[in-house]
C-alpha cells in the first residue's frame, strides 16, 4: 500500500509539469534562479546564478544558517543534460508553458532535486 502511494504521489508531481523543453546549451540557462531545493535532511529555499559555461553557484537557506552550494550543468544534447555539484548529481530538465520557465534537478537515485524559476 505504500509503495502505490509513494507512486502516485510521483505521478502526480510530474504531471502538474509540461513535457520538457529541449535545452540548446548551458548558455541557454544562464541568469539567476530561485526555488527549493530538497534532500535527506528537508526542503530549503535556494538562490543558483548560472553562468553562460553551466557552473553554478548560489545560497541554500538552511534555518537558521545559509550553505553554499555550486556545481556545473552540462548538456550532452538538447534532450539530455546532467548536473554534477555540492549537493549530488543528476539530470536537468527544462519545462517551459507559456512564460513560465521551470528548471528541474532530479538527483539520481531519488532522495532529493530541485525545482527552480528565474528570479524576478
């Protein structure tokens, strides 16, 4: 019975996405990014510049301290691309609807990611 709630509760997160956006380059990415970033120990808030290379680096509000995190994107095609950084690594995908732009990191294995929008 949970494992069917634990993948429906999956489903559901990845259905509220539109299917993903091919992504032309890290270039394509660059600019600064706000949203959560999760893991073992919870969910924060996150601030990522990325650069025109696809390193990163930003802030992590931990309560009651912040933690530096940093990293590089790298795009293997426009459908694939791969994060490597403080925090693990995995894919990256990009959904865009409208004027809403939403980045995704999925850490591999499960156990945490990220999802960010550009910053106003």
């Amino acid at each position: 019975m949970r494992a069917i709630l634990v993948l429906a509760t999956l489903l559901a997160g990845c259905a509220s996405l539109p299917p993903s956006t091919p992504i032309d380059g890290p270039a394509s990415l660059a600019g600064m990014w706000r949203g959560r970033m999760s893991g073992p120990l919870g969910n924060a808030p996150v601030i990522l510049t990325i650069q025109d290379d696809g390193s990163y680096h930003g802030i992590l509000y931990v309560e009651p301290t912040y933690k530096e995190v940093g990293g590089a994107i790298i795009v293997i095609r426009p459908t694939q691309a791969r994060y490597d950084g403080t925090n693990g690594n995995g894919r990256v995908t990009l959904h865009e609807e409208g004027n809403r732009r939403v980045l995704r990191f999925v850490n591999d294995g499960g156990g945490g990611g990220a999802q960010l929008t550009p910053a106003q």
